[in-house]
C-alpha cells in the first residue's frame, strides 16, 4: 500500500488534517528559521531583544499546551483547530507588517497560543477519526509533517530574495487558507457537556500514574529529537569545516522518513508489542550517536583539503542522524496511538496537553544540559556530548522496556496471519 493509496483510504476530514499539518509546518518554517536574522539585522534589536521576542513566542506555545487540550476537550477539536490556525494568521501576518517591539511581542505571543491550541486539538481530533488506525495514521501525519518542513525553508529563502515581509505574508496566507478549508471541510463533532470542572480534568490526568510513567520513561524521545538542532549541526561544522553541510542533514532525515515511514510502522505494528517497538526505536536513537562520538575521535585538526573530503568528513553525521530518524519512526507514531489510552475519551486533548507541556519541558532541560557538557567538553573532549546522547536513548529504552515487562503498553500483537490492513478506497 503505497503513501497516496494509504492516505486516500481514510476519510475526508482526517484527509484534511493531514494536508493541514503539511501547511502548518511548511507556513512555520517557510517564516520561523529567518526571523531571528530579520529582527537582529533588518530591524537592529539588540540579541537580548531578539532572545526575549523568540522566548515569549515558545513560552507561548509550550505554556499552554494544557490550555489547548483542556479546550479541545470541552469546546471541541474542530473549533479549536480553526481558531488556532485563524490566530496564527494573524500571528504572521504582524510579524510581516510590525516592527515597534509591542506588536512584535503580541505577534509572538498570539503565534505560539496558535500552536498551544491547534497542536493537541489536531493530534486528539485525528486519534478519534481514525479508531483502530492510530498508528499507521500517525505515521502518514509525519510523512505530511516532514515534507512540510522539507519544503517551508526552501520556499521561505526563495521568498526572502524580495524580502521578510513577503516571506511572512507568504506564510500568513498559507494558515488563512487552511483556516477556510477546515471550516468548510471539518464536519462538527457533537461535545458532551463536561461533568467535572478543568481542575479536576487536570488532576485526573496529572494523578495517572501509569500515563506519568510513560511519559517520563519517553524523556529521551523529547531530548534526543532537538540534538537535530544542536549536536548534529554542531559536529557537521566541526568535522568539515562549513556550516553549509548542515542543510544536508535536514534532507538526509526528511528522506528517510518519506521513503520509510510508513513502511516501518506497518512492519512493526503486526510483528512486535508497542513497548518493545518504542524502546527499540529509543536505543536507535541514542545508539546512532555512538558514530559520532567514534568519529569525534578520530577526526583530524586540519581543515578538508577538497570537496571530497568534506563530504567524507559528513558521512558520520549523515548517519547518526538516518539512525536518529528511523528510531522517530519506530517510536512516535505508537506513541501517539498510546496517549489517548490511558484515560476517558473526552479526556484525549488534555492527555495530548500534559504530554506536550512535559516535552517541551523535557526538551528545554534536555538542551540545556547537552549544551553545558558541550561547553565542558570543549575541543579536548569532543565525543563527549554524544556520547551523553547515547546514554540518554540507551536510559529511555530500558525504562519503557522495564514498564512494559511489569505492566505492559498498549494491544498485544497480532501474527502476521492476523494483521489485516484495510482495502484502500477508490
């Protein structure tokens, strides 16, 4: 079963969301990767104000996750979808037309609550719609999501030769148009009223003991996921000398999961457990940088002598980072599928709320602690931070194991004469 076949046998509205999620990541990276230089260099603030525009818009987003869930749960998941894409418009479009610090800061601020809202509300809309298909649903949303980040950098630099503003305009019209399309696609959900107050929502999900301790045993998903953006580009600079190399990286993961992803996620969910298919995908992750601590090693002082060498220099990059995108793929789309099993129905976008706002926590403390043994490390010992990576996959795949011997994570596998994948539609 191919991509479009697979993706043409699920019904329309989750067709929608997949294709809206294409948009999004397309809109953030088409404008999010340039904004730093626009406000340092096109509008001279200083990088302490740059810091403080950028940092309120992801305290913004990762702040009120639970926010987003809680309102998906009770005002329901399509008017939270649409009312996060429309304020996210709005977002980019100040973005494009603002430059007085106060609507720079409400542009930020309304972009990242933008993201709290529609992120949760998407990601519990999809688990409901496609019932027994999460999984491999989940891996057709991140082949979507993956090529919108392909594509968003490449359009936004071509954009960025008239200038940033036609590059946030750009992005702006991109969540106008997924605004419209899922007002008039999204069919509306009849929402229960609420039986418990919000506070008793959260305390229900915060007290679940079992959800808190699959969600502490995935802190290394969360951390190693952002070494994408800080270990990785890193050591490609370091090894060949030109931060050119780091665009390669970006291709390297988006191809992988193009050409794999839904392959792989089929391949495990009819042979292993999801607890054994999650912590595999875990030690993969933290296992793939033992490449480039081995290379960190070896590698020699002086700078590439031909364009040969530099791309020889990339190769233990390139492969760390296909070990860390085949282990995403082995590990998010069943964890995904989990998340919305551990509690009541009406209670999945507060679950995706809570796993939000912990990895966005996680991630933060996670980049801070590598960045600090990194800085520590300095050039005397350059294998180190990846060498802290592999402990932390290694440490994560052990603890899900450990859950899943003593009480298990998710349905138990078929045989492989008992899979049966539905007959795509025409």
């Amino acid at each position: 079963m191919n991509t479009v076949r697979l993706f043409r046998s699920y019904p329309l509205a989750v067709q929608v969301l997949l294709v809206n999620q294409l948009g999004v990541n397309t809109a953030f990276y088409l404008l999010i990767p340039y904004l730093a230089g626009y406000l340092g260099q096109d509008l001279g603030l200083s990088a302490a104000v740059v810091g403080i525009v950028l940092g309120v818009r992801n305290l913004s987003q990762q702040g009120l996750f639970l926010l987003g869930g809680s309102a998906s749960d009770r005002l329901g998941a399509r008017g939270v979808i649409i009312a996060g894409c429309a304020l996210r418009s709005v977002g980019f479009g100040l973005f494009a037309f603002g430059t007085s610090l106060p609507v720079l800061l409400a542009a930020s601020v309304l972009s990242g609550l933008a993201g709290a809202l529609f992120n949760p509300a998407v990601r519990s809309y999809l688990s409901h719609e496609a019932g027994e298909r999460r999984a491999e649903m989940f891996s057709l949303f991140n082949v979507f999501a993956n090529t919108g980040m392909l594509i968003g950098p490449l359009l936004g630099s071509v954009l960025l030769l008239v200038d940033f503003q036609a590059s946030a305009i750009g992005a702006a019209l991109i969540f106008t148009v997924l605004t419209v399309a899922q007002v008039l696609v999204l069919p509306a959900r009849e929402v229960p009223r609420p039986q418990n107050s919000v506070l008793t929502d959260w305390r229900e999900v915060l007290t679940d003991r079992r959800f808190a301790l699959f969600t502490a045993a995935l802190t290394g998903m969360f951390a190693l996921q952002n070494q994408l953006y800080l270990v990785l580009p890193m050591h490609a600079e370091t090894f060949t000398g030109t931060a050119v190399s780091v665009s390669v990286i970006f291709l390297v993961t988006t191809v992988a999961s193009l050409a794999l992803q839904v392959r792989i996620t089929r391949w495990c969910d009819g042979r292993w457990s999801r607890g054994r298919a999650i912590s595999t995908g875990l030690a993969v992750m933290g296992g793939g940088f033992a490449v480039t601590a081995i290379a960190a090693t070896a590698m020699p002082d002086q700078p590439s002598s031909s364009p040969a060498e530099t791309a020889l220099r990339l190769v233990p990059v390139l492969v760390t980072a296909f070990a860390l995108s085949v282990g995403v793929m082995l590990t998010q789309p069943f964890v995904y599928e989990l998340i919305p099993t551990f509690g009541r129905d009406n209670l999945s976008g507060t679950y995706f709320g809570v796993f939000y706002l912990a990895s966005g926590v996680t991630a933060a403390g996670g980049n801070a602690l590598i960045g600090w043994v990194i800085d520590l490390a300095g050039t005397s010992l350059p294998w180190l931070p990846s060498v802290l990576c592999v402990a932390i996959g290694v440490s994560s795949a052990l603890a899900v194991l450990a859950i899943h011997r003593r009480s298990g994570i998710g349905p138990r596998p078929t045989t492989d004469e008992e899979t049966s994948w539905p007959t795509p539609t025409s």
